[in-house]
C-alpha cells in the first residue's frame, strides 16, 4: 500500500465488543481519503474457528476490512500481531485491541504528525477507562517535536499504541515476544523507542480509547507465580541492544522496571486475598526469586540507581528477606504509610533532583499540566 495504514485487531474473545473498534477505524476512512491516505482494517481471529464470522459481532462486507485466522494455541496477542504485521505492505499499521477503540479524527492527526516528522513512530495519546489522557510518558514541558528516550521518560509507555512506520519495524527486526502469556509488548516497545528513529507526540490529538469491556477473563488479570508473571524481564535482561546500552539508559529502563512493574508486582500479592488450593501469592520460594531477580535488573544498572527513592529501594531490599505472605504485607504497609520525604527524596540526597528521581518528576508533572502536554479534544461519546 502507498501512504496507507493498516489497523490491526486480534481478538481471542468473540465476546469483546470488535464490531465497536472496527466501527472507530472505519469511520475515519473519508478524512483520511481527502489526504490521499488509504485505510485498511485487518481483524486477526486468533484461536476461533472461521463460522464466528456469522456472529452479530463481527460486521460483514465491509470494504477494506479483512478478516483472517491465526492458531498458535497459545493466549498471547503476541502471535496473531506478529503475523498481521507480517503480511502488511502498508505505510504505518497501527494495533487496536478488541475491547477498545480510536477516537474520531486520530488517525488523521497522527498521520500528519508522523509525516511532518518523518517519523518511525507516533505514541498516541491515551484515554483511560476512567476517561482521562495517560500523563505518559514523562515529556518535557517544552512540548519537544522529537522525543528523546532519556529526557522525555520514553520508557513509562510500555504499549506501542499510535502509528508505526511499518519500514522503520522491519529495518528494527520488530516483534512481539511470543511463548510468554503477559508483557509481550515490552521489550520490543523498549527497542523500538531507544532504537529506530524519531518518535513523535502528537499534542492535542484525538486518543487511543481504552475501555474496562475486556471482561473476568482477561489474562493480565490473574496472579501467577513471579517467575511466569517476569518471564518478558528474563527475555529483556537477555537482549544485546540492552545490555550493550548506555549507562544513563540501562538505568533509566531498570529504574521504571523496578518502580512500575516489580513494586506493582508486591503491591498486588499483598493485596489479594488468600486463595486455598491456589499456588501461594508469596512463600520462600517467591521470595528467593524475587531477590535474584531485582540483584540482576540492579546490576544491569551498573549496581545502583541513584534517582530511586528511599521507600521504593527499601521496600525492593526487604522483600527478598520476607518469606511468608503476611511478612510482605507488612512490608507493604510501611511502604504504603512511608511520608512524603521517604516517598520523594532519594538514598543519596544530592539524587533527588536527577532526571527519573519522584521529586523531579512531580515537580514536571506541574509544569507539564501549565503547558498541555496532554489535553485532548473532549472524549467521544
């Protein structure tokens, strides 16, 4: 396809409401036909047997909507992603999960900014189920037209959503890490914004809508033992563009691994109620791998990362010596009750006011709401 783009829906579920996110690309097809942009939607039945397609929920007839099966057998989006992406000759494909939807006019405005910026990448502001635009990543006030991954915290989107510039994935040897259930996006979004070329933010852009219609059965909901639940941190520590890094961005990426995705691992044991004939939420064993872990996300900092904050790095140390579940809900609950100089301040004093510390931060956020980083047309109905 010449400048084109190609949205991408995987769906597992026939009950996820797909007929709803086909509706919000295909809507878009006239706006962007006046620029000379073609539209393509291409929905992945991904483990379902073809006669879905005589289900209400699944429109027929539609031009440039295709449908076409995948079945890996396993409960990733990871597969039926890669394989659309795989047979894509468009300009820029785009992923749509089944249960959310596109904003009117973002394609369209993300398209622009793209081609202004020759762009490998365009990070799509994002509503959440609660109706708010994601205040991430951590750009800077300035509203730079280029982002840089260290400066504007590219790493605190872990999602690709928005447009991406289907040459610049190929040249990046792009792709969802399959065989695992969870964080299939992880570390191939990390590469592709340390790795393939200008990313752009397109301030004041319609969103990518997330919704709460996924369901009980969605995978990421449940808790698994650690070691299934960090099987894409086992896959990033093993990566050479990583491990070949700079300091600064080795530090940067294990920081929010750590702050974002290891405490709300500790946070989410504490919190759930016990389950009989369930693995345990915590025992030795979870504790032993946590503390092998975190070592090693640590070392691939250098040993240290100064910008973390006090409560963060004590609650990270002590959980590798907790070995029952009560014992880390206690830890928890100090961490929880920790005041704001433990919450903001660093070890080392004079970190508090480096580039990723919580104190710096905060204080961006400030400025980043004075300046609009992230307004948003109004939400759609």
């Amino acid at each position: 396809m010449n400048r084109s783009i190609e949205v991408i829906i995987p769906v597992h579920d026939p009950a996820r409401p797909v007929a709803r996110g086909i509706a919000s690309v295909t809507d878009q097809r006239t706006a962007l036909a006046a620029h000379g942009v073609d539209l393509h939607v291409t929905v992945v039945l991904h483990n379902l047997d073809a006669d879905i397609l005589s289900q209400p929920g699944f429109p027929s007839g539609l031009p440039g909507v295709t449908y076409v099966a995948h079945s890996d057998g396993v409960a990733s989006p990871a597969g039926p992603r890669n394989y659309a992406l795989g047979r894509s000759s468009a300009t820029y494909v785009s992923f749509l999960d089944s249960d959310d939807y596109l904003e009117p006019g973002s394609l369209l405005a993300w398209w622009e900014s793209a081609e202004k910026h020759a762009a490998a990448a365009v990070i799509a502001p994002l509503r959440t189920p609660a109706g708010n635009i994601l205040a991430s990543p951590r750009i800077r006030p300035s509203k730079p037209e280029i982002l840089h991954p260290l400066r504007d915290g590219l790493a605190y989107r872990s999602v690709p959503y928005g447009l991406l510039r289907r040459e610049s994935l190929l040249a990046l040897g792009f792709g969802y890490t399959e065989g695992i259930l969870t964080g299939e996006d992880l570390e191939p979004t990390l590469r592709l914004w340390f790795r393939s070329g200008a990313i752009c933010y397109p301030y004041g852009a319609p969103a990518y809508r997330q919704t709460d219609d996924s369901g009980p059965a969605r995978v990421t909901s449940s808790i698994r033992p650690l070691r299934q639940e960090f099987a894409w941190l086992e896959n990033l520590l093993d990566t050479d563009w990583l491990r070949q890094a700079s300091t600064p961005e080795r530090r940067a990426v294990a920081h929010k691994v750590l702050r974002v995705h290891g405490i709300g691992a500790l946070l989410r044991r504490a919190d759930a109620p016990d389950s009989p004939g369930q693995a345990p939420l915590w025992d030795p064993d979870e504790s032993l791998y946590w503390r092998d872990v975190s070592d090693r996300v640590l070392a691939l900092a250098g040993g240290s990362i100064p910008s973390i904050s006090r409560r963060d790095s004590a609650l990270i140390r002590a959980a590798g010596s907790a070995g029952e579940l009560q014992q880390l809900r206690v830890l928890v609950a100090d961490y929880r009750g920790s005041g704001r100089r433990e919450a903001l301040l660093t070890p080392r004093l004079q970190d508090s006011l480096s580039r990723d510390s919580t104190l710096r931060h905060y204080l961006s956020e400030r400025l980043r709401a004075r300046a609009g980083v992230f307004t948003a047309p109004p939400a759609a109905p």
